[in-house]
C-alpha cells in the first residue's frame, strides 16, 4: 500500500522509508512515543508498566503492559523489522507469565511506573477510575490476556501463526506501523492487519456479548460491606470473603483447629481449608501452590488468603483459609457465632 499526496497537477506517491533508514530507534524512539499515546495501536488501554520482567530466571522484558476497559491484561510487544520476527512467540510466553498478576500487585506495578516517569497520582485510583470501579473485584481482573504486536511489517509465517492462534480463543492484534519520508518530516501509516476491520466487528459482537453476560452475572451479586466485631474489636468493610477471614481468625487464635471450625461449616467442610505440612512462609506457601495448580479461570493461589500475615500455623501445618464465599456465608457466620459464643462475634451491614 503507498500513500499519495495530492497536489494540483498530479497524485505523487510519498515514499517509503524503514525506521532505521529515518534514525528511529525501538525502544528511546517508537516505545517512549507510543506509551503515551498507545490508543494508536491498543484502544481502551491504560500502560501500567514499561520494560517489564519481573520473574525469576528470565531476562526478557515486556516492551509495554497493560490493562484494558474489560480489566484483561494487555502484553504489547514493538519491533521495527520488517518482518516481526518470532514476537508473536515471545509475547505469548509473556502473556503466559503474567497471567496470574492480581489487582493489588497490578496496583504495586503501576506505582513504580508513575514514580519512574515523575507522576503522582495515586495508582490503585487511577486503575478504578479507568475501569470505571467503585472498589476492587478480583473475580473479575486479569481473567484473560491480550497481545498486541506492532511492527513496520508481519512475516506470512507469523500471521499465518496469529490467525490459527485466534481461532484458538487467544487474543492478539497485529497492528503494522509503516513509515514514510516526506522531506523532513516522517509519516506514520497505522493499520490493523490481524483482525481485518470485518472479521474485527463481528469479534467485537461477540466481546459484548460476553461482557453483557460478565454484567448482568454481577447485578445478582451481593455488594454489601460488613463490620465485624470480635471480642469489641472492630474490622470494618470487609466483603464476604473478608468477613469470613476475620471471623475464623479470632476462632483459631482462641485455640480452635480448623477441623473443628470445618465441622461448624459442614458444606465445606472439604474445602474450607488447604493445608501443607511443616510450618511454610508466603513464597514456599506459592511455590507449592504452583506446583499443584491445574489451571482454569482462577490460579490456585487467588483462591485462598495465602499472604504471609494470612497464614494459619496449627499443630505442625501451615492451613491456608478459602476466599471463595457465596450466597451461604451469613449463615456460616451464624453458626460460627452460635458455637464460639465466648468470643462475641457480631457482623454487621455497612450503611451507605
């Protein structure tokens, strides 16, 4: 494709240039500009960090990451060739890693970003406000990763991979940056390859639809806050799985053994907690955890309190409490309340 400009007499063609022809380099020249206008090649996407790589055992470096409206993970990968290389490969490796980040750590991520570029806003409000959230719903952050890779031009090989990816259920976006030389001056020419704009609209149909279906699932759900009160000491605005948390916490400092508490709460009783021999930290605790997690929406690990203060160390094990409340959690406050009496529990609505 060339671009023409129109004079006149005549159509002339603007020429085509590389950007290494032009003195543009990937990462001080097309990352530095595109972070902050990155809409040009990710709509509806907010840059929580830049050069990205922190895992163990592993140098590579995310160019840009990302969220986006829907609160997916958004990995964007920049190179000048012209032919993309293996990016698409490489950022599928990244999106791979970063698929288990939880709110709070985006939350942490995002703030050295804004301290590194000089910016004070606050980071976990800048995150609500651009997804349009009163509060954090870690059900509902980082369920999928999205890919962007730009570059000056995509190798048949690679699209060829993209396209049969896509028909997969992954999500990447090719989005070709072409420069031209007009004098001094360089043109950019911006266009999505992968989707084509046609395909690109019926997969935006099915997106929300998806997301229709991700609302009307939230509008059942029960937002109400709660203070809890153990013994005059007050939690306030916990959430159901907070509340849980704060009500078996005093139980178990009182001498109680889960099995006992897993008794009271007869429906879980199977799953109320997951325990490990040998006294554990936080980072053995997901080591572990990753060594038996089998996949699906929710890693293993974000569906237990697993941080190191959340820890139960009881008769030689290490017990990590569920976060995963419904419908029945008043009524396992009740029971817990009616068994523990000594500790006068009482859990009570926040009024808004």
């Amino acid at each position: 494709m060339a671009i023409y400009q129109i004079d006149n007499n005549e159509i002339v063609a603007i020429q085509e240039t590389s950007f290494a022809e032009r003195g543009l380099k990937e990462r001080s020249d097309l990352q530095r500009l595109l972070k902050m206008q990155v809409r040009i090649i990710s709509p509806d996407t907010l840059v929580i960090a830049e050069e990205f790589g922190e895992w163990e055992e592993s140098r590579r470096r995310i160019d840009l990451l990302g969220i986006d409206k829907a609160a997916n993970i958004v990995v964007i990968e920049l190179k000048r060739t012209e032919d993309g290389g293996h990016m698409e490969l490489q950022a599928i490796r990244y999106a791979a890693m970063v698929s288990t980040l939880t709110f709070d750590r985006v939350v942490d991520i995002f703030g050295k970003y804004l301290k590194d570029n000089n910016l004070d806003d606050d980071p976990r409000d800048k995150i609500l406000e651009f997804l349009e959230w009163e509060d954090a719903d870690e059900d509902q952050f980082g369920q999928d990763v999205r890919i962007t890779l730009a570059s000056a031009e995509f190798s048949k090989e690679l699209t060829t991979a993209v396209m049969w990816l896509n028909e997969r259920n992954l999500d990447i976006r090719c989005v070709r940056l072409k420069p031209y030389k007009d004098g001094d001056r360089t043109l950019l020419d911006v266009q999505t390859v992968i989707p084509l704009p046609e395909a690109e609209a019926y997969q935006v149909q099915i997106r929300e639809k998806q997301q229709k279906e991700r609302q009307s699932r939230q509008s059942t759900r029960d937002f109400t806050r709660y203070d809890v009160t153990v013994n005059g000491a007050v939690t306030s605005n916990q959430p159901k799985r907070g509340v849980m948390y704060h009500v078996i916490k005093p139980i178990i400092e009182s001498g109680a053994k889960p099995n006992d508490i897993a008794d009271v709460v007869s429906w879980r009783k199977n799953n109320l907690f997951y325990e490990f021999d040998g006294e554990l930290d936080e980072e053995q605790v997901l080591e572990r955890l990753s060594e038996i997690d089998q996949g699906g929406a929710v890693p293993k690990h974000r569906r237990y309190f697993s941080k190191e203060d959340e820890l139960f160390h009881v008769d030689g094990k290490t017990h990590l409490l569920t976060n995963q409340w419904g419908h029945r959690t008043l009524e396992a406050v009740e029971l817990l309340k009616s068994k523990f009496a000594q500790l006068n529990i009482e859990v009570t609505p926040v009024k808004k």
